[in-house]
C-alpha cells in the first residue's frame, strides 16, 4: 500500500519504506504481531516490550521452556523507524533472526521474519498488526 509522507507530501509506494526518501520523515510504526508456529496464537504488541519464558508460555506452546525471563526485547526504532529485536542480558539460550544469531546491536525487525531460540525452537512469525 502506498504512503504519503505528512510532513513533505512525498509519495512511497513501498509500504515496508518507513523513512521518507524526499525529507526524512520517520513513520511512526504500527503494532506488530508475533504469531507461534506451533499453536497458530499471535500476541500483538503496541509499545516496547520484554518477551520471556512467562509471556510466551500463554501463547507459544512447549518450546517456551528454551527461553529466559527475559529472552529478547521488542522496541520502536526511533532513528529508522519501525520495530527493532534485541537480545536480553542474561538469556541463556541464543535469540536468533531468520536463522542468524542476533550481535548485541538490535536488529530491525520486518514483517515475514521469523525469531527462534537457537535455528530451530519457538518459531514466532513476525507480522503487522492492523
Ligand atoms: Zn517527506
């Protein structure tokens, strides 16, 4: 779908574009989902968040036991716009995005990604939330 940039008027016909190409406007972003593999549940989110073994026990099936309390942090990337994935401090199995282990830095997060611990436990898509 296509977006206008309200500060410039500019048109993006990629919606996945979240920085105006013309001024550098900063879309504010959506809510996000994380939908699990295993049940078919989604859990949305609207603001920053922790994940951990607690909150993905209520949707994420068996495979939340691999994780920490917390285990990965959601927030709103402010610089690029658009959602960003980081690592807790002291989770204690790895956090990984579309098969790659995360670095410290927090990663941009887009819709079609997929977060696991380690390659292949907790599969939890990443879509927009309408
Ligand atoms: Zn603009």
């Amino acid at each position: 779908m296509a977006w206008k940039c309200p500060q410039c008027g500019f048109v993006h016909e990629n919606d996945a574009v979240t920085v105006c190409e013309a001024c550098g406007f900063v879309r504010a972003a959506g809510r996000l989902a994380l939908v699990a593999e295993a049940t078919g549940k989604r859990l949305a989110v609207g603001i920053d968040t922790a994940i951990g073994k607690q909150l993905l026990e209520t949707f994420a099936g068996e495979d939340h036991v691999y994780a920490t309390d917390p285990q990965f942090l959601l927030a709103r990337d402010p610089v690029r716009g658009g959602w960003s994935l980081a690592p807790a401090p002291g989770a204690k199995n790895p956090t990984f995005l579309t098969g790659a282990a995360l670095g410290t830095a927090p990663a941009p997060l887009e819709p079609g990604a997929v977060i696991t611990i380690g390659p292949t436990r907790l599969r939890l898509r990443v879509e927009n939330e309408p």
